[in-house]
C-alpha cells in the first residue's frame, strides 16, 4: 500500500494511517541492514537526489544509505559546490535537476517552506522534507517514534518530555505534533526566551520548570541549543543553562525508572545533557540513528515502489 500523499512534507498533513503504515514497513526493512549483505533490488532503476542546503550528518547519510539498501542510485548534492554559489535561485536549480528525471528530491532548507515551493514546482518527482528552518523534520519525528514503540511497546498514554531550545528546533513541532495525533501526553520544557508563546498548537503542555517535565515521564527528549540560529542572547551563560535545563544523573531521578533518554542529535555535550547521560544505560540516542535508515528505506518504498513492481 503507497502514502496517501505523493509527497512528504511534514507530520501536520500526515494522516495517522499513514504513520503507523511507515512504522510497520520500517520494521520490516530493518531486518535487511542485519544482513551480511544489506541490499535488496526493490528500486533498482531510480533515482534518488539529496538536495541539502544545510550541513547534516544522520539525515543526509541515513537517506542516502537507504537508497542503496534499496539498490536506487543516489546523487548527494552540495548547495556549496554548485551554481547556488553562482545566485541560481532554488525553483532553478530544483526545475534544472528534475529535468534529469529523478525520481525524488530530498531537501534541507534554511527557509521553512522550501519544500512545499520545490513540490508545487517539481510536479514530475516525489519531495521528502529533510528539515526546513525552524518548520518541520517529519522523517527525525518518525523515527523517534519508531525508537518509543521499541522500548515502551507503544506511544499512547505516555509521558513523553521534550526539553531545550524548542523555538529554534523543526524536531520539536514535528514531534509534538505525531506524538500527540498518536495519544501520547506531550511536555515541553525551556527556559521562557526559547519557547514561542503559542506552542501549545503543536500539542502538549508547556512547562518552563524542568523537574515538572521530568516527573514520572517515560522518555526524555533532549534538543540542541542552537547557536547558529540564535541572533539574541537567550540566556546569561552556558553554565546558567545547564544549571536549570542541562540533564543530569540528579534531575533524571525524577523521571521513571526505565525511562528511556534522546537526542536528535548533534550533541552539545556538558550544554544540554552530561556526556555521562549522553553515554549511559537509558540512553537511545545511537538506536535512534540506527532506525534513522530504517525509517527511511520505508518512507523511499512507500512514496516509490509500493505501488508498481516493487517488493521485497
Ligand atoms: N538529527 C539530524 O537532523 O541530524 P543531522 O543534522 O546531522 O542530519
């Protein structure tokens, strides 16, 4: 069975039957990066391009593993090395690329919105969001959910606490926004100055007090402080930040016992989370990496190859 859309632009349009159909097929296609030899032919023949305008280790790599998992051909394509440099505007290089015939664009934009512009105007190819500004990172959010379900054996009813830089942070809109269309009790967590006022569309209860977050919750999430979106001073120092949002071995006492702890990752480790956290028994963060290429290989057969020949 295909995506209902022909597109992935982000959690907000994304049917509940369509996340629970790219979290069964994920599992599935796990089994294949278990093998010896990780390879299926399920979209041999296509074409896969990664447009990122912004760096990126995890979504770049694990969307581009997934193609070739799935025998597609793939094209990383750096804005720094091409004729972006020259002033070619986005809508011309995106209509350049797709009269090569891929068969999805992938993109990372600075600009919330630039893959919604790039599906109105790329009508011949799929278009997957990798992460728009401070928008949306649906294919991050699914995969954390795909983490959650295998720890906790589901996401409804859990408490589920999302603490840091929410302002700046595309993974926290898209992951309050599955978890709470999929019953979970979502909290967010900052300091005042990095959570917008209106939040609380995206679902979920806001909190600037961390210890209220942090009790009886089921799964942590933690979010980078980022910098390089940050053009004011959002709080006194990096020690003040730690001291009142950083997780530690202390705060964490306040949550289950079996909680289990994230990040989406980059890590900012002694700003947001002790590396002994970071590094420890509760932590998921490099299972969330793992089903990073999982999620992916399923969300490229499902918006490819689940509807014609393809199989596995
Ligand atoms: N989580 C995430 O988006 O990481 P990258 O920026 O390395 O892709």
């Amino acid at each position: 069975m295909p995506l209902s859309g022909k597109n992935l632009l982000g959690i907000a349009g994304l049917p509940v039957s369509d996340i629970r159909l790219i979290l069964n097929s994920a599992r599935s296609f796990r089994e294949i990066s278990a093998r010896a030899i990780k390879k299926v032919p399920t979209l041999r023949g296509r074409t896969v391009i990664n447009l990122f305008y912004e760096p990126s280790t995890r979504t770049r790599s694990s969307f581009e593993i997934a193609a070739k998992r799935l025998s597609a051909d793939s094209l990383n394509f750096s804005a720094s090395s091409s004729s972006v440099s020259k002033g070619e505007t986005l809508i011309d290089t995106a209509l350049n690329l797709q009269s090569m015939r891929p068969d999805i664009i992938i993109i990372r934009h600075k600009a919330a919105g630039a893959p919604h512009l790039l599906a109105k105007h790329c009508g011949d190819c799929a278009v997957i969001n990798a992460g728009d500004g401070m928008h949306e990172h649906p294919t991050q959010a699914l995969l954390d959910a795909l983490t959650i379900e295998d720890k906790k054996g589901r996401l409804e009813g859990l408490k589920v606490s999302i603490i840091g830089d929410i302002t700046h942070s595309r993974v926290a809109r898209s992951n309050a926004l599955l978890l709470k269309k999929m019953g979970a009790d979502v909290w967010i967590c900052g300091p005042p100055t990095l959570i917008p006022i209106d939040f609380e569309q995206y679902g979920g209860t806001v909190t600037y007090d961390m210890l209220e977050a942090l009790s009886g919750a089921d799964v942590v999430m933690m979010l980078r402080t980022q910098l390089e979106r940050q053009q004011e001073v959002f709080y006194p120092s990096v020690k003040e930040y730690f001291s009142l949002y950083g997780l530690n071995r202390k705060k964490l006492s306040a949550a289950k016992k079996d909680v289990i702890v994230m990040h989406p990752g980059p890590i900012n480790r002694g700003v947001e989370i002790d590396p002994e956290i970071a590094d420890g028994d509760l932590s998921v963060i490099l299972e969330q990496v793992t089903n990073g290429v999982a999620v992916r290989m399923a969300i490229l057969y499902l918006l490819l190859g689940a509807s014609e020949e393809g199989s596995k």
